[in-house]
C-alpha cells in the first residue's frame, strides 16, 4: 500500500513517526493498524494563523476564503497529482442539520475549487446527526461515527470502479475519513485516497480543528 504524505504530517493521525527517509513520515501507529485509504495529503498545519483562517471559513460564514484556501492544496504537487488521477472528487458530507446551521459545506465548497467537474456532491451521505467532534474526547471521536456514513443509492453505478479522492477540511484522528472510506469500499470503487486543507499535529488539537 503506498504511503500517505503531508508536508508536516504521518498517514493517519498521531504518535512518533517512522525515521525511514526515502518514504514520507508515517506514524508508528499507522504502521500498526493502517487506515482503510491509500493515501492521505494535507496541505497545511493547523496552527496559527492557518487555523485562524480555517476556523473563519468554516464557522464564521466566510465562504469567500475558499479561493485562497483551495490554492494552497493546489499547490502541494502531491495533491495536485490525486486530483488529476481521480475519476471523481467525494466531499465528506454534513448532516442536514449542521447543514442549516452552516449554510454549506465547507468541504463541497473546497472540492469544485479543485475540481468541479470532478466533484460529485451527493454521493456520501450523512444518515445520523452524530454529536459534534469538537465535544468528544478522542477515544469517542473514533467510534462517534460508526455507521453514520453511506454511499448514495442513486450514484452506486457511478461510484463501482472509480478513482475516488475524498476531500475534507481537517484531518485529527482520521474517523470520519474512515467512516466514509469504509462506505466507499462496501460499494466498490477501485481505490480512496484522501485529501485534506491541514492536519492537526497533536494529540489534542484546538477545539476548532476537530472535525464534524
């Protein structure tokens, strides 16, 4: 399986990471238990001041930062590279009361930047309104969204042998991206990698950057 890379991040989540300097950092975690994806890019930190920019954009209604956000995963060659591969761009979805709470989607938003006749907006579906991230510690963040992901009925043809890169905002311990993988995979599509804006780098990032 080929190795995920980040500028300043391991294929998953935490934990010490490998010293093998001929592949990207992977965290021994990872190499323990693998995620279910292939690959897993983050374009940035979450710290200061891209974390103050991304908590605007994604809670504050500053839908217009999207531009400026997206081109800075467009100018990661790696991430560039998985978007001209894939066959279709998966934004991981809101449920439909964080949904009108929010106004869009932040994640939806981010993948037609980078490619929006490659983005497919329904394809995941959120089937619970799951308690948010932010206020789970993070053994219950692993588990809050078992089965709260599923492929869209309508596009399952569309789905079955396809390229598929998911497309998120931050990345922290990697559940929701699983989650969404894992519903990907039962529906067959050839392969998932993910992309993702930033990553948080520790064990317990700020509140904002926990994810959905």
């Amino acid at each position: 399986m080929p190795l995920a890379a980040a500028p300043t991040s391991s294929k998953q989540g935490h934990g010490p990471l490998s010293t093998n300097t001929r592949e990207p950092p992977v965290c021994v975690s990872c190499l323990l238990a693998p995620p279910p994806w292939q690959r897993c890019l983050a374009a940035l930190p979450y710290a200061p001041p891209w974390s103050d920019l991304i908590s605007a954009f994604k809670y504050q209604g500053e839908a217009g930062l999207v531009r400026f956000l997206a081109l800075q995963m467009q100018t990661l060659e790696g991430i560039q590279q998985l978007v001209e591969q894939a066959d279709l761009l998966l934004p991981v979805p809101l449920s439909a009361q964080r949904l009108q709470q929010r106004g869009y989607n932040q994640s939806l938003l981010l993948a037609r930047a980078l490619s929006p006749h490659k983005t497919l907006p329904d394809a995941l579906l959120r089937l619970r309104d799951t308690p948010s991230q932010a206020a789970l510690p993070r053994e219950d963040r692993l588990h809050n969204l078992t089965h709260a992901m599923a492929c869209n009925p309508r596009y399952l043809s569309t789905l079955l042998g396809q390229r598929v890169v998911l497309v998120d905002d931050v990345l922290t311990t990697g559940s929701t991206l699983r989650a969404c993988t894992e519903a990907l995979r039962s529906a067959g599509v050839s392969s998932v990698d993910c992309i993702v804006l930033a990553r948080a780098t520790g064990l317990e990032p700020p509140q904002s950057a926990l994810g959905h």
